[in-house]
C-alpha cells in the first residue's frame, strides 16, 4: 500500500514531528510511505529511510498524490506547522489524523492573526454554530468580552478540520466519541503510538534533593505558576530541585519575577529548549515529573508517554485525556481552587514513600508497552487507510454537488433556481454512491 504523509518532521520543535519519527519504522515495515515537507531543514535520517518530498501550496504535483492509495494529514492546534497542511487537505481529501480534539486557536490565528477576515470566520461560525457562535466570534475577533479559552471550549470548530475527509484517526475515546456520530466520516481510535527507547532501568542519583521536572512546550496552561506556588508554600521545598525545560510560549519574563518574588532560585531553573538526547539525560536522572495541563485541547499527551518510557511517575490534571488514565499510573491533581493544595499533597505523600511513585513509573511503563506500541498503531490506521479507500468517490461526489449548487445559486435569481440545485447535488450523490 502506498501513503502519503504530510506532517511536521524533525527538529521542528512540535512533539507532532517526533510522533512522526517514532511511528515511522513500524509504518514502512507495512507500506510504503512519502513523507511531505515544507521545511527547509529536515532529519537526515529519515530520509535514508524513506523517501521525502518537499511541497508548496501553489505547485502542488497533484497527480503524485493522486497515485497513492491514502494520504495521512497530521492536524493539531499550532498553524506553523498545521496551517499549509489543512489548506491542503481541504483540496485533496484524506485521512486526517486529529492530535487535537479543540481547534479554535489554530482558526483564530488563520483568521484572525494572519488574514484579518472576519467575514470567513463567521461564515464558519455561522454555519457550524448558528447566530450565538456569530456573536461571540465577533467579540472574540475584536478582543471583547469573549477570550480565546471560552471560544475554544465553546465552539472548537473541530468539524471543520475534517470536513468532507475520507477518514479520522481520533487518539483519545473524547475524540472519538465526539466524531463518531457523524456517518459520512468514518473515524478509529488508535492510542499514540511511543515506543521506549531501551529496556534498561534508569539508575538515579539517591535524594534528596529530589528532582522534578517539567518539559515540553510551555504555555500558560502548564500551570507553571501554581507549581511555583505549592512549592514555595511547601515546608519541606529545599528536599526538591525543579528543572523546566522547553521553549516558553510566553510570559517567560513574569514567570522568572514569579521564581525571584516567591524566593525560588534555589530551587527552580527555568533551562528552555533541549536537544532529545539532552532532555532523555534529563529525565532519566529525574525522580518526579510534573505534567499538569489545563485547560487542555483534548488531545492525548506525547510528553506523558515518554515519561513512561522512563519508568517516571507524573502528576496530571484530573482533565479530559488525562483523566482516563489508570489511578495507578499517575497522581492526580484537581483543576479548581483545590489545585495547590494537591500538588502539596502528592509531594509529601512522595517524600513519605518514593517507592511507592516508582511502582507507579513501572506501571506507566509497562501500560505504555501494552497499549502504545508503533506497530499495533501502524496495522491500525494501514487497515483503516484500505477501508477509506472506497469512500473516495462518495466523497468527490459531495464536492461536487456542493460546489454545484452553489454555481447555480450564482447563475439564477432565487426563483429561478427553485428546487434544481437539490435535485442536481442528489443526482451527483447518487453517481457517487453507486
């Protein structure tokens, strides 16, 4: 089977590229793959193993992609990297792979930020959330009373993404059954794949101090500042030294007054990007992470798999994913007015029994092994690819009795055109279907 690929790679700084790189070995052992790019820069390594092609939205080699028998849109929320590959998915149908559940972000930035176009951005409002979704998407355009977080959790535009798709890949059961419902397009659910990189365990220096550590792609909701705030509070906050690594999406500058106000330097350092083999050096010599997330974007969590693939015990929000994890796994910490409190109280309850945390890495671990492996991710969304294969007439078909009908909107008066466009979009239908 031939797949066309389009996603972020290496070492574009998304965990949507390592995703990429890690599902790769076990998807061409069972097709062959081209991976699309807009990069400039890209891992060499991937392409001693496969074959990568670079592309631009306005020369497209529309007929290469047409020879393949599927073709895989890698979606989340950061348009960076996600925005060309939408533009383009909206004019070749695919399967799209949904990192996220919540998408409003990634359609304020293309609307919003980079066209200034509001006018789109409440046809879409309108259409898929009716006059209230109007109203509030225009306060939200215009920095009224309407934020960004309301939006999103509101109207998280997620069936736009996918509209008129062959296929959904949905990582998480939110997502999935979210999707589910609709009949035209079809959707599995594939937990993210990960694979650990050894099977050797981790030998750490004894605390304490006793290390966490927070990594990733830090924004506002990491919660960095009630970390910060539930450890300064903490009697015992000297047995711990807290490492923050990743790039900061902003306010770093008030985070480092939060860290000199609340007395931390000695306790906390902020150590921004680090290369993979630097951040596993990191996390192997760890004893404790932290990955809260909230308000979330429904997604499942990369950063969570590769802390098992430590052998790590985490902290998580009691939110969406993370919430369905296995009690036994992690530590939960409420998301209200509890959520200081909570993380007190894990880290006491860390420095009565570390062993017991370390139990919890092992079941992480051994979780992550049973349910995360590439391969069984990679049969999944292959069988999957063969079974949307015969969808592609349908949807072609849907295509064109919508651009159809919307022609003849354009050529005849209202009265002219009667009941012709129904009867000419159920004409196309039914060719399609057939």
């Amino acid at each position: 089977m031939r797949l066309n690929w389009f996603s972020p790679l290496p070492p574009a700084r998304t965990d949507i590229a390592h995703y990429t790189a890690r599902v790769l070995p076990a998807l061409t052992s069972l097709a062959e793959v081209t991976l699309w790019t807009d990069q400039q820069d890209g891992d060499q390594n991937l392409t001693q193993e496969v074959e990568v092609r670079s592309y631009r939205l306005d020369r497209m080699p529309w007929v290469e992609l047409n020879r393949a028998d599927a073709t895989f849109y890698q979606i989340g929320n950061n348009p960076v990297f996600h925005s060309t590959i939408w533009q383009i998915s909206r004019l070749h149908a695919g399967i799209v792979v949904l990192h996220d559940l919540r998408l409003h972000h990634f359609f304020d930035d293309i609307f919003r930020v980079q066209r200034r176009d509001l006018s789109s951005y409440l046809a879409v409002m309108g259409h898929y959330y009716g006059e209230q979704g109007m109203r509030d998407a225009t306060e939200c355009f215009y920095g009224q009373a309407r934020n960004i977080g309301y939006m999103a959790e509101q109207y998280p535009l997620t069936r736009f993404a996918v509209e008129d798709q062959l296929g959904i890949v949905a990582h998480t059961q939110e997502a999935y059954d979210a999707l589910s419902s609709d009949q035209n397009c079809p959707v599995v659910l594939a937990p993210l794949p990960f694979a650990p990189r050894n099977e050797t365990v981790p030998t750490k220096q004894a605390g304490p101090p006793y290390r966490l550590i927070v990594f990733g792609y830090i924004g506002r909701n990491r919660r960095l500042v009630p970390i910060f705030r539930a450890l300064a509070q903490l009697p015992e906050r000297n047995q711990f030294k807290l490492d923050v690594y990743g790039d900061i999406l902003d306010e770093e500058d008030q985070l480092r007054a939060e860290i000199r106000s609340l007395d931390l330097k000695e306790q906390v350092r902020l150590r921004g990007f680090a290369t993979e083999a630097r951040l596993d050096e990191a996390l192997s010599q760890a004893h404790l992470a932290i990955n809260l997330r909230y308000p979330t974007m429904g997604e499942a969590s990369g950063s969570q798999l590769r802390i098992w693939a430590h052998r790590l015990p985490a902290l998580v929000s009691r939110a969406d994913w993370y919430a369905t994890l296995p009690a036994d796994t992690v530590g939960f910490v409420r998301t209200d007015e509890n959520e200081i409190a909570d993380i007190q109280l894990r880290l006491r309850e860390f420095l009565t029994d570390p062993r017991l945390f370390a139990a919890m890495g092992e079941r992480g671990y051994q979780l992550l092994k049973d349910k995360h492996a590439p391969l069984i991710y990679s049969e999944r969304i292959v069988e999957f690819a063969r079974y949307c294969q015969g969808l592609r007439p349908r949807v072609a078909a849907n295509r064109l009795a919508e651009r159809t009908g919307a022609l003849l909107g354009e050529w005849l008066s209202p009265h002219g055109v009667g009941n012709a466009d129904r009867d000419v979009a159920a004409r196309i239908y039914e060719f399609g279907a057939s």
